[in-house]
C-alpha cells in the first residue's frame, strides 16, 4: 500500500510538472529563436544600409573591411553582391570576387528588393545555421545584396541548458515529493500495517501485539480503537467458550453417569414388563452423552487454532480399516481398500483417523449384510496438488435434499437410526475444512453414499510416479480388531 501510495502522488506530481514545464520549455525555446532570427534579421538589414551608402558614394573599396569587421563581431558568415548579382566580398574568401549568384534564389529575391530569411545546414560549419538575404536599396533601387549566414549554436545551446534546468527543477521537485509522499504513507499506511498484523494474530487465535489507537490519520485511529474494542470483546468471549468447552465435560459425564448407574441399579426391582422402558432410558442416557461429547468437540474444534501437518493417508486408511474390520465383521459386512498410494496429506492433528471413524461408523449403520464398504483413495481429477479419500456404503443412499442437509448440526433423516446424534456429519466437515479441505456427499453408482473427502497433498512429486496397487483388505466374522493408537477422543464418540 506504501508503495502504491508514492506511486500515485509521484505519477501525479510528474504529470503536474509535464503539464507546466513541457509547454514553458517550447515556448522558450520558440521566443528564444524568435529573438535571435529577428535580431539576426535586423543586424543583416542595418549591414545592408550601411553597405548601400557606400556603394552609393562610389567608395566600394571599404566594403570587405566594413563585412570583415560585422563578421568578426557576430561570428557570421557574410557575402554582398552589386546590383547585378556580382560578388564584391566574402567574409571567408571562399569565392572569387566577381562571381555570378544571380541565379541564387534568396539572391534573386533580394535583387528584386525582396528580403529572405530561413535555417539551412552549413556544409563547411557542419551544423545549422541562420541564413538572412536582404537588400541594400534606396527606394526600389537596389545597390547591393548582403547574405549573412549565423550559426544556431549559442541559441541551440542557451535552449539545451534551459531544458537542462527544467528538468533539474523537475527531478528536485520529484525527490521533494517523494520524501513528503514516503513519509505521508508510512503515517497513513502504519496504523494499517499494524491491524492487519493483529487481525492476522486474531484469526490464529493469539492476539498478542493491539494496534496503536494514536496514530495515522482521525478516521483510522476511530477504526483501530473499534477494533481493539472488537478483539478485546472476541478473545474474552472465545476464552469464555473455551473454558466451557474444556470444564463442561467434566462437569456434565459426573451426572449422566452417575444417572445410568442409577437407571441399572433398578433393574433388579423392577417388574420383567418395565425392563424394555428401562433399556430404552439407558439408551437415551447414553445417547445423551454422545451428543454432549459430540457438541464439546465441537466447541474445541471452533475455538482451536491448530496449523495442519504432513499426515501419511495410506498408513492411516489401513490403519482404520484394520480397526473396523471387526465391527464390520460382526455386521456381515465387507471392508475394501483400494485406490493408489498417494503419501502425505496436509490435516490438522487427530483430524485423519476422526474423519475416517466418523464415515466408516455411517456406512456400516446403513449397510445390509452381505454388502461391502469401500474405503478408497485417488487423485483428484482437474484438481492438482488435491486428493480424494471415499467411503462408499451399499445402503440405500440419500436423496439430493437429503445429502445437502446433512451436514446440518442434529438434523437426521426421517427413517434414521435413533441412536444418532446428528454430530458426526458437521464434524467431519469441521475437521476437513479446517485441514483445508472439504466434504461431499454423492449418490454412489448401483445405489448407497459416496463420502467424498478432498485434502492437499503435502507430496506434490508424487502425482508424477506411478502408484503401486494397495493390498485389498476384508472383515471377516469374528476377528479381533487391533488396539487403537491413542488418540484425543474416543470412536464412540463421534458415532451417529
């Protein structure tokens, strides 16, 4: 912003100085020629005079020492031809006297007592010169001729060292300018710098350095004192928030276990017909307590300010597939990996095994026995730098309505199973964005849901290798899953 501040007031400033220096310039220089070619003119004429009285006295004898003097003085070139167009004198003695110019044109002009005048290049100066023909007459009789050559360069120069002085005017007037407009824009561009240096800190979630409220100009200075305002209120109300986020857990599994305890401790009193009423009140309790872990992870995941890391996707898809094996076993139900190894993705921690937990418990809450789960992973088409990671069910699917409104917070379709909570969605799509990525839900081919998880890959050379293919892998009934590796929140947790 600095740099396109004193970009624009020295853009401004040099067109201001074009607009009045141009113009002063030329019309310098043209006064300046004027001047010269008019005095050039006039001393030609008072030579011709002076010449015409004494050829007219029949003393021609003084003419080349009245042209040699006038040349001497003015640095000319002169030469005077009689009434007939003969040479009498040349300054510089190139030409014979009695040379015929007659026949010249600006000669012939001044014979017919015309006068002459206009800017020639001099073949024996080799530059520019003043070229002024008048007559020496006395009415219309003209006694001589009187060509006086003066060179342009004093006038030339006398120009050039103008032009020279306007543009040192210019060039100070530029540096001038530059160092007030420097020093305007760091004062208007500072009290900037610094908010967006904190609103850079505040998006991180660690505002640390508050801008300055007593610098740049009034209306930034009301704008930094709003936004101090404005943070001061945000990060007291995030601390607020995540202090119930990390207290409320503990204060809220205290009751609701104790209230299950509660609930199986009346089993064996109650009448055999109340028991499925008790099952079904310790269900809702456990329900509950889903939604509540659900909502806190929630809450952290909005209020943490986590950067994302390398994660090697292809060990954590086998991982969890590994883990599930056994719950889908159980089910009837089949797990398969499949898709090349695309390395490295970029997650925030603990986000790749929640995301994964959280659409392999959908799919197999949906799928009938005897049918498969996919977990597949590939390239993003169109997309480069991106990949996909999908979990494909063969359950009966979700109409477009339905996939566009399940990533609403507690929102479940009609004919869902009541044991979901209506979290485990938005927390997928929590995780995914912030990783940097996104969540999409398709129709899969042949019926079922195509969970569609895009993140960046953190191994860019590797799109340009060819994949070696991943083993396929089955549940098989009765199979012990391996132990998790720990991780900051349990699978049960985020089940639908």
């Amino acid at each position: 912003m600095t740099r396109r501040l004193l970009l624009s007031y020295l853009s401004l400033t040099l067109l201001v100085l074009l607009c009045l220096e141009v113009p002063f310039g030329y019309v310098y220089a043209r006064g300046e020629m004027s001047r010269f070619t008019g005095n050039g003119q006039q001393a030609a004429g008072m030579l011709a005079e002076v010449l015409e009285e004494k050829v007219e006295r029949r003393v021609a004898a003084d003419v080349p020492e009245v042209v040699a003097s006038f040349a001497r003085r003015t640095g000319s070139h002169v030469i005077v031809v009689d009434d007939k167009g003969r040479l009498l004198t040349d300054s510089r003695n190139d030409m014979a006297t009695g040379t015929d110019l007659s026949a010249q044109p600006d000669i012939a002009t001044a014979l017919a007592n015309g006068s002459r005048s206009r800017t020639r290049q001099d073949p024996a100066l080799g530059e520019d010169v003043f070229l002024a023909t008048v007559p020496g007459a006395s009415g219309s009789t003209v006694r001589c001729v009187v060509r006086a050559s003066f060179p342009l360069t004093a006038v030339t120069s006398k120009v050039h060292d103008a032009w020279l002085a306007l543009a040192a005017v210019g060039l100070g007037v530029l540096a001038a300018v530059a160092l007030i407009a420097l020093a305007l824009a760091r004062w208007i561009t500072g009290p900037v710098r610094a908010l967006e240096h904190a609103t850079t800190q505040l998006a991180d979630g660690t505002l640390k350095d508050l801008p300055a409220t007593d610098l740049g100009p009034p209306e930034l200075r009301r704008l930094a004192s709003s936004f101090v305002r404005t943070a001061t209120r945000l990060q007291h109300l995030l601390k607020a928030q995540h202090a119930f986020a990390s207290e409320a857990s503990h204060q809220l599994k205290t009751p609701l276990t104790a209230l299950r305890l509660r609930l199986e401790n009346f089993e064996p009193y109650l009448d055999p017909r109340a028991q499925p009423s008790l099952d079904e009140a310790v269900g809702e309790v456990e329900r509950l307590s889903r939604m509540v872990h659900g909502l806190l992870a929630l809450a952290r995941l909005e209020n943490a300010a986590t950067t994302a890391e390398a994660t090697d996707l292809d060990s954590f898809v086998a991982d969890r597939a590994a883990v599930w094996t056994a719950f889908a076993g159980e089910h009837y139900v089949d797990i398969v990996v499949a898709g090349p190894r695309i390395g490295r993705v970029w997650t925030i921690p603990g986000a790749l095994d929640q995301i994964i937990d959280n659409l392999l418990s959908n799919a197999l809450r949906v799928s009938p026995p005897d049918t498969t789960i996919t977990l597949a992973t590939a390239w993003a088409s169109g997309v480069p730098g991106t990949v996909e990671l999908h979990v494909i069910d063969q359950g009966p699917g979700m109409t477009e309505d339905q996939r566009r409104r399940a990533f609403d917070r507690f929102w479940r379709a009609n004919d869902a199973d009541h044991e979901g909570t209506g979290l485990g969605l938005p927390i997928v799509r929590q995780l995914a964005r912030a990783s940097g990525g996104e969540v999409t839900l398709r129709a899969a081919p042949g019926g079922g849901l195509d969970a569609v998880v895009r993140l960046r890959t953190a191994d860019t050379h590797r799109a340009a290798h060819p994949r070696r293919p991943r083993p396929t892998m089955r549940a098989r009934q009765g199979a012990v899953p391996p132990v998790p590796t720990e991780r900051p929140y349990a699978v049960s947790d985020w089940q639908q």
